[in-house]
C-alpha cells in the first residue's frame, strides 16, 4: 500500500512552529496533538528561525536568492555554449 505524502500550507507551518516558540508547549507535544513527526517539526522551526519571510516558498518555488543563483547559473551555462561555438 502507498502511503501518500502529505503536503501543509505555509501558514499551517507557521502556526505549528508559534505552537512550539510561544506557546510553551514541547516540539513532540505539538508534533503528536498535530500527529507530524517530531524531526519534520523541528524541521520546520529551524527553516523559520533562519528566514522567517521566506520560509516555506511552496511547492516548485524557491526563495528569492536560490531563484537568483538559478538563473545567473542557467544564463552562465547559456554563455559558455555560446562562447564554445565560437
């Protein structure tokens, strides 16, 4: 049987990690009320503790500065080809 992966919206991320930060509560506490592992909460908390406005882009979304080093990595490899055919 497969097991679906479950997918959380940004704020209900947020809300989990508040439920840890200021609502005095355990991370296995809210990990078990919420029933998500108790590594993918701390997880979470360690991603928002580190970027809090850019924290869970979404699905197939980077933050701004990984979206940046992509397309300067991806114009980088067009001018090198370039450069190459001459």
């Amino acid at each position: 049987m497969n097991k679906k992966r479950r997918q959380y919206t940004r704020e209900y991320k947020v809300e989990a990690v508040r439920l840890v930060t200021e609502g005095g509560q355990s991370t296995a506490q809210v990990a078990r009320d919420l029933d998500i592992g108790a590594n993918v909460l701390q997880r979470w908390k360690k991603q928002f503790t580190e970027d809090p406005a850019h924290s869970f882009p979404g699905q197939g979304r980077l933050k701004p500065d990984d979206e940046e080093l992509r397309k300067l990595r991806l114009e980088n490899a067009r001018l090198r080809q370039e450069r190459d055919i001459f």
